[in-house]
C-alpha cells in the first residue's frame, strides 16, 4: 500500500541567516589513501557561496542569532564532557557501534577502537587502516563488520580506488576478528552487488546474518546491474568467518519501487535500500529505500517479507534511516535532503523537508500498516554555509516515553521526544558554530548514540564527543545497561 503525506505542522524560527540565499595504530597499509565518496552521504568541502550569503552568516554570527565559527552551545541540561580529535585516520568519521567497554567508529580510511571505561577520557586501544567508504560498522562478539561502497582494486585494506565500470573492481562486506582489541585481525571479504552502503546484522547463536543495503546501478557496471530491487543477505558463521557468503537477494520492490523523477519531482529513484533496522525481539525491521519507507518481516532472515510500504512524495527527498520505539508501535524514518551535502536547515526549505516523519504502526501480524502522523525537524537557527541534515541517531530507554538522540551534521545534536507522534519536541541540543562562513562545508556529527548514560557522537571532522544529559525526563535512563549496542540492530531495553 502507497499512501502519500501533506500534514502541516509548525513553522520555524530563522533570521538573519536564514533570510540569505594512546595510542596503538594497526596499520595494515603504510599510509592513508583517500575514500571516495558515495551518493546518500555526500563529502561537500570548500563549496563557495556568495559573498552575500558571507556576509549574511557573519552577520548572524555577530547578533548571536548562529554560533560563532567553531563556537561550542548547548542547552542547560547537557554537559560537553570531552572531545577525542582525528588522529592517524584523517577520514570522514561515520558510525559507531559499542561492546562492553569498547566504542567501534568508523572512519572513510578505516576504524578506531576505543576503552570508554571512563567516559570522561575514552582512550585509543587501536587505529585500522582499511580505506573504503563509508566503512559503516558493527560488532557481533568477536567479530567486527565494515561496509565497503567504493570501488576498490581488491578486498584487501591496501587497496586503491578502481573504477566500477572494470569487472575486476571490488565492493562489498568485510569481516575483523577483535578477540584481540589492540591487534584486530582481517578474516574474512564477501563481495556484494553494488557494494555495501550501509549493513545491518541479526546475531544468532551459531551465525550472523547481515543484511546489506546498496543502492545506484548502472549498465555500465558489471557488478552493480540494474534492476537492483532488494538486498543481499549475508550469513557468517562464528566459528569459521571465512565461510561467509552470500545466501539470497530477496526482492523488496518487484514493481520497481519509486520511479523519482519526473514522475516525482525532487525525490529520489528506488534502487536498493540506503539503511535498515531491525528489531530482533519483534521480528521486524523498517527500511529505509531511497524513495519508499518499508515495513517487513523478519522471522525467517534469510527470506524478509514486505508487510507495507509508504511513500511521501511532497516532502521526503531521501529515506535515509528509521528507528523503533520500544513497543515497535512506531518508526522514525529520517529524510536525507541533500545528500548530506547541503544546508537544508533554512527557512527556503521549510519546516517537512529534509526532517523526520513519525509513523505509528497499526494493526497486527501481515497486516500491520504505516500510518503517518507528523514531521520533527530541528528548528534552532543555522547558517547558509552549514550542511544541516536528519541524520542517525538511537532511542533513550525510559519506560513509558518514546525519547531520542540524532545527530543532524552541522545542526549538531538533538534530544527529542516524540511520546506523541503528533507532538514531537526537542529538549536538548548541543552543537557547533560553522565551520567556515565563506564556504559549504561538510561536518558536524554523523552519528549520535546513547549508551550506558551517555551520548556518544562521531563528528565528520572534529572527532568523539562525549556529552552527558542530566534531566529528570531522560535520568531513568541512565540505569540501563548493555554490553552490546549496534543501533540499527536494536536491543530489547527492558526484557521480554
């Protein structure tokens, strides 16, 4: 079932500025390589923009309306307790995923351990040279899996950039051994059609299943052949990572999915998924496809079923990512306006594009249904020069409330609650000034996720942030504890 959206909500604030137009390194290569980046997540430096536009966000900058350059603000109730620059991995960073006393984050060049056994100074345990966008990751015991969605001349970590169009060209999932933190060893590659953009992972006893997205075919690319209407499924096994293969490409979009433009002008073409998350103690995952948000099944891994499927055709440009709320009565799916490689936080585009929509999920079994009930969308104000985006971002388990952290790139990081679908609000943000105020730049947080009371972001260009909430709504929070978090495979916070 398609069903398209138009409901209104309130309007934003802007002014002046949006009135205008340890340190182990395990090294497998001798030095950084440069990533290439990838369609959905855009790497945008050094874009002029005109000198009307600098002047408007200096303008800002000086009557307080937007951070000064590089400037750190932050609501009342959160605390900055530490920044952890870039070091040998001069990458974009990405994603992180956590284990124990471990933090995994993922850079363009690789990934960086960390002990965050006292949040207040994270140590660097090991830096792994392993280029190849976006490097998304996650970990499963003693196995750590990075997403490759970039052509490489091979799956080795000293690969180099090869063009798509040759057959020998490489992209897909690579898998780590991380028994040992400080030496991670490199066990396993399984090559996957159009690469890995994004990876999700159903842990099992004996296995894990890996559900890749990827997206953006060509002719032109022998391994990356139109239609591509589903995702690869990849099943490891534990004992014997080097067996991983791929066991099906089940299709999501038989009829082919969104067709985009000029169908439907401004949104994106269905070609594959971007992000997916499941919610293992459910059954379920929400995908995030590109121009369709879906709603399936996965009881059966290796065989997801579609149970419904929506489009917003008015206001969503790119479906991006999607979260759980605890009792799976609801999914945030976020819209990537942009790319990720433009500011979108502006008065011009408005309050419903380039935000999150909230749906509720009525009925039960097959017949469960998407039903649309409102747009979130940060509404602090943001200059013309910074790329503002709805990006990732995980749950606050506290019973009874549906609360979340997202990062929004140079929109920083929000806190928000939508325990009303209708009524989402934010109470609490911490961001960064502009990086430059001549220039569109990409930075800002990639990813914003709480874990064990704390809010861990991986900024694009400054590094680990670690802030602290202190608010009686989010406190009770504070109590949960996990030793293993992949948010986009999200944990059952309070038992069954």
């Amino acid at each position: 079932m398609t069903s398209l959206h138009t409901t209104s909500v309130r309007r934003r604030r802007l002014g002046v500025a949006a009135a205008a137009a340890g340190l182990i390194a395990t090294l497998f290569t001798a030095g950084p390589a440069a990533a290439t980046p990838d369609p959905g997540d855009t790497a945008t430096t050094g874009v002029s923009v005109s000198r009307q536009a600098e002047a408007a966000a200096e303008a800002a900058i000086r009557s307080g309306e937007v951070p000064g350059v590089d400037e750190i603000v932050h609501s009342d109730n959160i605390e900055h307790l530490t920044n952890v620059p870039k070091d040998a991995l001069q990458g974009l960073n990405t994603d992180i995923a956590f284990q124990g006393n471990y933090a995994y984050a993922g850079n363009y060049d690789g990934f960086r351990i960390f002990d965050i056994s006292n949040p207040k100074k994270p140590k660097t345990v090991a830096q792994v040279l392993c280029p190849g966008s976006q490097n998304d990751i996650s970990v499963s015991g003693n196995l750590l899996f990075l997403s490759t969605d970039s052509s490489r001349s091979d799956d080795s970590c000293s690969s180099t950039t090869q063009p798509a169009t040759e057959k020998s060209s490489w992209e897909g999932m690579k898998v780590f051994d991380i028994s040992d933190k400080r030496h991670p060893e490199y066990v396993a590659a399984v090559e996957t059609a159009c690469g890995s953009h994004t990876h999700t992972i159903i842990p099992k006893r004996s296995d894990v299943y890996i559900y890749v997205s990827s997206y953006a075919p060509n002719a032109a690319f022998p391994d990356c052949q139109p239609p591509h209407d589903g995702i690869s499924v990849i099943k490891v096994p534990r004992k014997a990572p080097e067996k991983s293969r791929v066991v099906n490409f089940p299709v999501l979009f038989p009829d082919g999915g969104n067709p985009g433009a000029p169908t439907n002008p401004g949104v994106s073409q269905t070609t594959g998924c971007h992000d997916i998350t499941v919610l293992p103690s459910k059954d379920l995952a929400a995908g995030a496809c590109m121009g369709d948000g879906i709603l399936f099944s996965v009881k059966d891994p290796e065989h997801p079923k579609v149970i419904d499927r929506v489009q917003d055709n008015v206001n969503f440009a790119f479906w991006h990512s999607a979260t759980f709320n605890q009792t799976a009565d609801k999914v945030v799916f976020t819209d990537e306006l942009g790319g990720g490689g433009a500011a979108t936080c502006n008065d011009e585009v408005g309050p419903n594009r380039g935000a999150d929509g909230i749906y509720d999920i009525k009925g039960r079994g097959d017949h469960r249904k998407l039903v649309f009930r409102s747009y979130f969308k940060i509404d602090r104000p943001q200059a013309e020069t910074e790329v503002c985006v709805a990006h990732n971002g995980s749950l606050i388990p506290v019973k009874g409330k549906d609360l979340m952290v997202q990062a929004w790139y140079q929109g920083g990081v929000s806190v928000w609650d939508f325990t009303n679908s209708s009524k989402p609000k934010e109470i609490a943000y911490f961001e960064r000034g502009p990086v430059s105020t001549d220039a569109v730049t990409t930075a800002g947080p990639w990813s914003a996720y709480y874990y064990n009371g704390y809010i861990y972001s991986n900024d694009i260009a400054k590094g680990l942030d670690v802030l602290k909430l202190n608010d009686r709504r989010t406190d009770p929070a504070k109590k949960v504890r996990l030793t293993e978090l992949n948010v986009q495979t999200q944990p059952e916070y309070f038992g069954r």
